[in-house]
C-alpha cells in the first residue's frame, strides 16, 4: 500500500474541509484495487473494511487556475490515490495525532492523484443522518450568507448545530 497508486471507491463520510491548497476529507472504503500499467494485467480489486483521510491539492506549479471537485458528505467517488500507514511524532506531552488517527477508525493517510478518471458515482450513498446534516448544513450556510454573518460568527453557529468545528478558527478556541 506504501507509496503506490491504487483505484479506492467509497462514501465521503466527513465534512470536506477547504483550504487554500485544496480540500481534505475522509473516505469510508468500499472497495480498493492496484493500478496496473499494463493493459492486459487484470486488476486485483480487493474489499477493505476501514476509512482513509485524504486531501484533494491543487498543483504547487501549476501555470493556470486549477478547481478542485466540490465534495459533500454522502457522495460516492472513484479516485486514483496514493496512501501512506498512518503516523505521527511521540512527543511526550504533546498531541498525538497517530493514536488519535487509530481513535477515528482511520487506516491509511494520503492524496487524491490527478485522473482524468477521478469521477463521483452517485450523490446519496452515505447514512441518512449524514445525508440530514449534510442537507441542514447547505441550509444552513444559505441562511448566514443572507444574514451577512462574519466567518467567526458562521464557525460557532455552525458548531452549535451541527457539531462541525471545521469553521472555528484556532483563535476562537483560546478563551
């Protein structure tokens, strides 16, 4: 799995969050295969049980304004990744992202390869309350945006209805 390109379909089950450099998510397995180079190697597709915390970046060189695919929970995609075993420093007193990766029930890490065959499958794949926070979310984002609310303002109230924390800034956690 280390360092390899292989075909992953399954159901975008997290909030995406955006960043300048793209998007990250995790993605609830469903089925896993190897990329082979040769056209008449059959492809070994494999049923993984587990989630992987991806990123979705646009290209550090790239010459012209490349769009990364809008991604919502519950969405079922096709995507060429790369995945490494998930680690982190030991740090004695200091936070431990490895365990907590083993905590989410996260198995690999890694980023979304660029594909002309990267595609999303269907729309309503996920679990009905993902689907239901997912829905009051789009709503919800409608509704602050009439209301001009501030960024900060959006963060908690979407903290406080649908327990996302995407939204709060690291200042907003210091009290």
């Amino acid at each position: 799995m280390q360092k390899r390109s292989l075909w992953v379909v399954g159901v975008i089950d997290s909030f995406p969050v955006q960043t300048e450099r793209g998007v990250s998510f995790t993605l609830r397995i469903e089925s896993i295969k190897l990329q082979t180079t040769n056209p008449g190697e059959s492809d070994l597709a494999q049923t993984i049980q587990g989630r992987i915390k991806l990123g979705w970046y646009i290209p550090a060189r790239s010459q012209r304004p490349v769009k990364v695919k809008h991604l919502a929970p519950g969405e079922r995609w096709k995507l060429l990744v790369q995945l490494k075993q998930p680690g982190g420093f030991r740090n004695q007193g200091s936070f431990d992202y490895e365990q907590w990766l083993f905590k989410q029930k996260i198995i690999a890490t890694g980023h979304v390869k660029a594909s002309q065959h990267n595609r999303k499958l269907n729309n309503n794949a996920g679990s009905l309350l993902l689907r239901l926070r997912s829905y009051i979310d789009t709503k919800l984002q409608q509704a602050m945006q009439v209301s001009q609310f501030s960024q900060q303002q959006a963060g908690l109230i979407r903290a406080l209805a649908l327990g996302e924390r995407g939204m709060i800034t690291v200042n907003q956690w210091q009290v």
